[in-house]
C-alpha cells in the first residue's frame, strides 16, 4: 500500500510540474511575490523524494562537485 502512496505522489507531482504556468491546476498563483513558486517548489520535493524511495537518486546532480571516494574506501590489493 506504501508503494502505491509513493507513486501517486510522485505522479501527482510530476503531472503538476508539467502543467502550463497559466494551467487549469495551479495551487499558488505564481504572480505573488516569493510565495508564488512554493507549490512548484514543494513539487519537486515530493518527486525527487519518490524516484529517492524506488532507488533512483537523483540529488547528485544538484552537488557542485562529485566526491571521489578516498583511497582508504578502496579494496585492497
């Protein structure tokens, strides 16, 4: 039941990222100074955190660098 709860929230929230700026769904108008793009904002979120709950992350690519692992990480030879 938690899988299925996921996945119409991630759905949810991609369909409501996809939606045209003036679209039939649009929680918070976006004409209203910094408030107005929270809805995308916490749309993103929700999505992002659903592809994280099914193993896909996609975080990483927000990072400014990619850690390299240390070379006390490596397997030894």
């Amino acid at each position: 039941m938690k899988n299925i709860m996921v996945a119409l929230a991630g759905l949810a929230s991609l369909i409501y990222l996809i939606n045209p700026t003036a679209g039939i769904i649009e929680i918070i108008p976006d004409n209203l100074p910094i408030i107005g793009n929270l809805d995308e904002g916490t749309a993103a979120a929700v999505l992002l955190a659903a592809l994280r709950y099914y193993g896909v992350d996609l975080t990483n690519f927000l990072r400014k660098g990619i850690k390299e692992p240390d070379d006390k990480d490596a397997p030894e030879k």
